[in-house]
C-alpha cells in the first residue's frame, strides 16, 4: 500500500509543472507573448488593423522638432536634402526588416539574434533599442510637458510627471489596449496634423518661398553645404532605430496567403519603411512652422513644437486655438510614448531575462522604461537634441546595417540559415559576423565622429558606420564559414520539417502549450521546452548543444 502511495504521489509530482510564472508574466493578454515567436492564434487582427496601430506610433512631435533643429542649423537646402536623404536610408534598411518581422512572427530582438548575432550578442542591441525608446520618450513627454505649462501653466517637472503617468495606463495593457486608442484617436490627430499647413497656404502662400531661401539662424546660408548636409543626416539617421517599434506590431501581422498577399504587402510596407514618407513630410512641416514663428517666439521657443503650431493655427481658431493646440500635442504625445513605453519594455525584458535568468512580466518594465525617461527629462534632454541624436545614430545604424546586410545579402547567398533562429538552445552565445560588424562599424565611425579623420568624415560618420556594417557582414560570414550562426540544427521545427507549425507542444517545464516554432528539444528535461524557459534555465549550462535531438512525439503534418 505504501509503495502505491509512493508511485502515485511521484507521479503527481511529475506532473507537476517546475516553475510557475507570476500572475502578469503569465496573462498573454498584457504580455503579450513578449519574448516569444507571436503564435498563430494570437495573431487574431487583420493587416488593416496592425498597420494602424503601427502607424499611430509615428504620431511623435519629434519629428516636428528634429526637423527645425536640422533647418535652423544648416539652411533650407543642406537641410531638406540632409532629412529627404535619411528617409531613403532609412526606408531602404526597413523594408527587408519589416518583411522578416512579418513572416516569422518575431520582434526586433529576436530577429537579430538570428540574423548575426547570437543569443548573448543581441543583450548588446537591445540596450542599444531600448535607449532609443527611453530617447525619445524623454523628448516626446519635454513637448508634451512644455504644451501643459503653456496652456495650463503647469511646471514643467510636474508637465513632466503627468507626461508619464499618462500613457501607463494603455503600455500595461498591451496590443489590444493600445490597437484601440491608435485606432480612435487617429481622425483628430491626423484634421490637427494638417490644419497648420492648411491655414498658412490659405492666408500667406508665399511664405513657402519664403522658407525655400531661408539660410538658418547660424550663418550656415541659403545654399547647399556638403558639411551641413553630412550633420543634419547624422541627426535626422537617429530615427532608423524606429523600425525597431514597427516591427515591435508588424508581428502580430496574420499569415501570409494567397487571398490576403496584396493587403499584407501594403500594410508591412505601409507600416514598416513606409513610416518614414511622413515622417520626413513632419520633418520638413516642423521645420516651416518653427520658421514661420521665429520672429515671434524665439529661436528657443520655436524649437519647441506647441509654440509655432500654436502661432500658425491662431488666426483660423482665434481663442480656441491655444486648448486645441494643446489637446493635438497631448495626443500626438501618448499615441507615440504608449510605443515607446510599450516597446522598450520589450527590449528591456529581453536584456534581463538572459542576464538574470528572470522574468517578472513585460509590465515592469514599462515602469523601468518610462522612469528613466522621466529622469532624462527632469535633466533637461531635450535642450541636446541635437547633440544626443547625432551621437546616437552612429551606434543605431551600425546596428540596423548588420541586420540588414543578413538579410538582404547573407541569406540569399546561403551564407547563413535562410530563417529566423532565435531559440537559445540552437544558438551560439556570440556571433562575430553581425556583433563584431557592428561593434567595428560603431567604433570607427563614433572616432569618425568626434573628428578622429577630419570635419568631413565627422559630418558623415553615421553613413561610414551604414557602410562598414553592410561590407563586414558578408565577409565575416565568409571567413568564418558561417558556423557560427547555429550551435546545432533544429530538427524540430526548421524550415525543411515537415509538420504543421501551428500545432502545439506542452512545455515540460511551465506545462503550458505553445506553437511548435517556440519549442526546443531539451535534454534536460528529456521533451520539450519552451523558448522563455529555456532562456530563465541557469542550471543547464546548454547541455542540448553537445548532447544528441530529444524527441518529441509526432506533430501533426503539414497541410498546406
């Protein structure tokens, strides 16, 4: 009787699951499957739907700010060409990283660790990913804190404060949250988006050519300086880490068919590059608005984007249009810091799940995203937006240059697996193809930067990190043969198995069912493995990456 007692009870206890996730890490309605592969049955919103919630994050005033910042230095024609130039670089390096996003159902992070860099070289670009995000949530809360503090009269450390607590709400609750909010609050901001211009072509037309000879307000002139041009790219390059919170949406786009090819195509482009069509349209209009409003506000103030919105849509709105102005900025604001929140708390969960081998929940992150950022702007970020974009895009374009160059150049010649490896126990800890191209890439051009090989090369250092990125890549791959893209095949769910993807296996440790591309065989386990708690395992010590494939039962084949 004991001994019946005894198998039973072990046998209860097998089954037992081995870790158990707290409450918010286990909701996948706000986790949002956030380290994972974004299974099939999550993915429930149509490619109308992912490309405009993705396209309400692009809301940003940055972009108003950014562009003026780049006009005012360095004159109408270095700095329209400079921001029209960025916009093709930064729409060119999109496009294949929007369509991987898309197909394999993976974010940001996840891609790069199998697109060259290994599952401990991508910790490097998602704190590079996630100071972007806390970046820009810092400026877009400074515009949001200046436009209280000019309606309301409200300080701007509390501006601030109120500029954080409100997009919390919305980044907690995830993709449903924030699909809605993109959804219903675009009509008003695209009528406020356009308002301005509308009103300035109506009652002084001949402002714009005005602003065509505008030679900025530090003596840089009218006409075209290749040093001035080369600075205000540098800046305006800062913003190719955005394809980094359009992918963050894009993989929850629905499979690829035959009947929905031409409507996902126009949304992963629409959504993905295309974010950057109006985000140079913003660019340039910013740069306009704070031209036009320079004589009255000030050079300080017409950096700041509610002043000249405020001073070009007063005569069409009268006494209204200090209440408007501030309702467009304020939702302009959370649309685009619910992303930044949303998506930096993704990048920093990936950083620290590897580290720690912990995983408390997305949603904690949101509160360490959006912390710092509250800090960068009490410190008052936003008077070195200039200085802290151009520096930072050194960094952000070595790192979407190596990406790219797998994508575009390595896998198509074979050089490294033609699919998305993000699973840790197939993964080698670093890959120098894409770490070591970045890091070269990054060096080299921050040295370029601070005027190591003269004021040409410094004006075009973000460009000669593009370059040295994209030419390492394919040749690393080379030398090093590829080997060290995979520690060992997937035998499980690669892309010549012939099962069904979307069929489920129980994790043996969680004991929870997850879609076949985020399962591992673990041989320590003896069955499979889901990829989170392969990540959070500190005991292994990767014993599956010199130990025979674990079977795992017979999925289902394939149908289509």
């Amino acid at each position: 009787m004991t001994e019946i007692l005894s198998s039973a009870e072990e046998a209860e206890e097998s089954a037992t699951p081995k870790r158990q996730y707290a409450p918010l890490a286990a909701n996948e309605n706000r986790e949002d499957y956030s380290l994972r592969f974004a299974a099939h049955s999550f993915r429930k919103w149509s490619p109308f739907v992912v490309a405009t919630t993705a396209l309400g994050g692009i809301a940003y005033l940055a972009d108003f700010a950014i562009g003026a910042s780049i006009v005012l230095s360095y004159g109408f024609t270095s700095g329209v060409l400079a921001i029209l130039a960025a916009a093709v670089v930064i729409f060119v390096t999109g496009v294949p990283i929007a369509a991987a996003c898309a197909k394999s159902g993976v974010d940001m992070d996840l891609l790069t660790r199998g697109a060259g860099f290994g599952y401990f070289g991508s910790t490097l670009t998602s704190l590079v990913y996630a100071s972007f995000t806390v970046i820009f949530f810092s400026l877009e809360g400074s515009i949001m804190g200046q436009a209280f503090e000019l309606a309301l009269g409200i300080p701007l450390p509390i501006g601030y404060l109120l500029a954080t607590l409100i997009v919390l709400p919305f980044a907690l609750y995830g993709m449903g949250a924030v699909a809605k909010m993109q959804t219903w609050t675009q009509p008003l901001w695209l009528a406020g988006l356009v308002l301005p211009f509308v009103v300035v072509l109506v009652r002084e037309p001949g402002k714009f050519a005005e602003f065509a000879h505008f030679g900025g307000t530090e003596g840089a002139g009218s006409g075209f300086s290749a040093i001035g041009f080369g600075l205000g790219m540098g800046v305006a390059l800062s913003l190719i880490g955005q394809i980094g919170e359009q992918a963050d949406y894009l993989r929850f786009m629905p499979e690829k068919t035959a009947e929905n090819k031409r409507s996902w195509w126009a949304a992963v482009l629409a959504a993905g590059p295309g974010w950057v069509i109006l985000g140079a349209a913003k660019q340039i209009g910013g740069a306009l608005l704070a031209f036009l409003a320079l004589g009255v506000v000030g050079k300080t103030h017409a950096l700041e984007p509610i002043a000249p919105y405020l001073e070009a849509v007063k005569p069409a709105l009268g006494p209204v249009a200090l209440t408007f102005a501030a309702l467009f900025v304020v939702v302009s604001q959370i649309k685009i810091n619910t992303t930044n929140a949303y998506s930096g708390s993704l990048s920093f969960a990936n950083f620290f799940s590897r580290v720690l081998h912990k995983h408390p929940g997305r949603v904690w992150y949101v509160l360490v995203n959006c912390g710092i950022a509250l800090a960068l702007m009490e410190f008052g970020a936003f008077g070195f937006l200039n200085k802290i974009l151009g520096f930072y895009s050194n960094v952000a374009i070595a790192w979407i240059g190596a990406v790219c160059a797998d994508l575009v150049i390595a896998k198509p010649l074979g050089l490294s697996p033609r699919y998305i490896e993000f699973k840790r126990a197939y993964l080698h800890k670093i890959n120098p193809v894409g770490f070591g191209s970045m890091v070269v890439a990054s060096a080299v051009s921050i040295a370029a930067y601070f005027g190591a090989f003269g004021p040409f090369l410094a004006a075009f250092s973000p460009l000669l990190a593009l370059v040295i990125a994209v030419v390492l890549v394919p040749a690393l791959a080379v030398v090093t043969r590829g080997k060290y893209y995979l520690a060992r095949p997937n035998t499980v769910a690669g892309p010549d198995t012939d099962v069904d993807l979307r069929a489920t296996h129980t994790c043996s440790v969680c004991g929870d069912p997850y879609e076949l591309p985020d399962v591992a065989d673990c041989a320590k386990q003896d069955g499979p493995i889901c990829s989170l708690c392969c990540t959070l395992d500190n005991t292994c010590h990767d014993l599956c990456q010199t130990t025979g494939p674990v079977a795992l039962g017979l999925p289902a084949v394939r149908t289509t």
